[in-house]
C-alpha cells in the first residue's frame, strides 16, 4: 500500500512581503495543474522572521516527486514573484503507527520543532515514540511526527497550542510527569535542534 509523503516548504520574503507570498501560495496550490493537497500554511513569529511555512501532502512518492519537478520548473514558485528571496523544499514520511494529516481548528500557534538525527536513529525515535506517545497526547493533540528523505537524517514534529501560556503549561507538565521528552529519545539527537513558533494564515486548513 503507498505510504503517504508530506512536503515542508520554507518561504523566505522581504519584510511587509508576507501578505503576498500567501496570495501565491493560494492560487499556486488551487490550480487544476497543482498536485498533493494543501494542509497548512504557517507565518513564522517566533524564529526565523518573514517566513512562511507550507505543509502539503501527497499519496505517494510518485505524487510527491511530480509536483516537486512542477515547482522546480516553474521561475514563478508558489506564484511569489520577485517577493519570493529564498526557498527550500523538504520532503518527509511520517511515523508508520501515526494517521494521516486533516484540515481542522487545533490551535491558535504551531511549533514546528526539528532535530539533526545520529546514524540509526530515525528508526530506534520512531519505535520510542510508538511506546510512549499515547501519555503525551493525553496533554494536548500532534499534527505530525515525520522523518527527512532527502538531506542529512532530520526529525520534524509539529504541534498546536492555543496560544504560547497553554504550550508552556502542557510542556512543564509534561516533563514534571516524566511524560516527555520520551526515555531514550534525546540520545539519538547531535544537538542541532531548532523551534518556530508560527501562527495559521488565513488560508490555513489546518487552524
């Protein structure tokens, strides 16, 4: 059975540019030529500032890697223009055990959290968290956990809050409980770990 891929694309602009990047992303991503499906776009606040993040997922490789050499055709990506002054493209598969990606209302911010992963640790961090993933949604709900195929081995999770006292709150309960960060897990981590803290565009499905 084809395993679902998802697509990160980070979208860097001027500043006051991000308005428009988002245009793009709209009428870029509802084309009738456009493949995979839009699940979230994100406005970064708190990192790398005037960024906007895109999630897309896509039924399978073939699908991903289409729509990849689409937008790497075009000299107008996403439709951004000459707004568009930096973009990269990373392609990820989710844990096996977690479901796919849908649109709805889950928090007011996202923290997109990825980590630089040792040799061998994709798969030792996936079977961590199968065992032990069930207490830490018991807090508060993830959006996804997926691991780079392209690129040095990467692990990015994403999570919605409803604003940063809530994350802040679930977190040190979290880790008072001994809950989170799973047993194990960090010692797959080199300790090139990175956060953004982003809010949903508009046109976000993901809310």
């Amino acid at each position: 059975m084809p395993e679902i891929r998802y697509e990160l694309a980070t979208l860097s602009t001027r500043p006051g540019g991000v308005p428009a990047l988002i245009e793009g992303v709209r009428t870029y991503t509802a084309s009738p030529e456009a493949g995979g499906e839009l699940l979230g776009v994100f406005i970064t606040e708190i990192g790398q500032l005037n960024q906007v993040i895109v999630l897309r997922g896509f039924e399978d490789d073939a699908a991903l890697n289409a729509e990849r050499l689409r937008l790497l055709g075009t000299a107008n990506p996403f439709n951004a223009g000459a707004g568009l002054t930096a973009m990269s493209l990373d392609s990820y598969r989710p844990f096996p055990f977690l479901p796919p990606v849908r649109p709805g209302k889950f928090g007011g911010i996202y923290e997109i959290r990825t980590y630089a992963m040792k040799l061998g640790g994709i798969e030792a961090t996936a079977a961590i968290w199968e065992k032990t993933l069930a207490a830490r949604l018991a807090l508060s709900p993830l959006t996804i956990a997926m691991t780079t195929l392209d690129g040095p081995p990467r692990f990015t999770h994403i999570w919605p809050y409803a604003n940063l006292e809530a994350r802040g709150a679930i977190r040190a309960e979290a880790m008072a409980k001994g809950i989170w960060p799973p047993k194990g897990g960090p010692d797959w981590l080199t300790g090139d770990m990175r956060s953004t803290i982003a809010i949903p565009a508009p046109i976000s499905p993901l809310a």
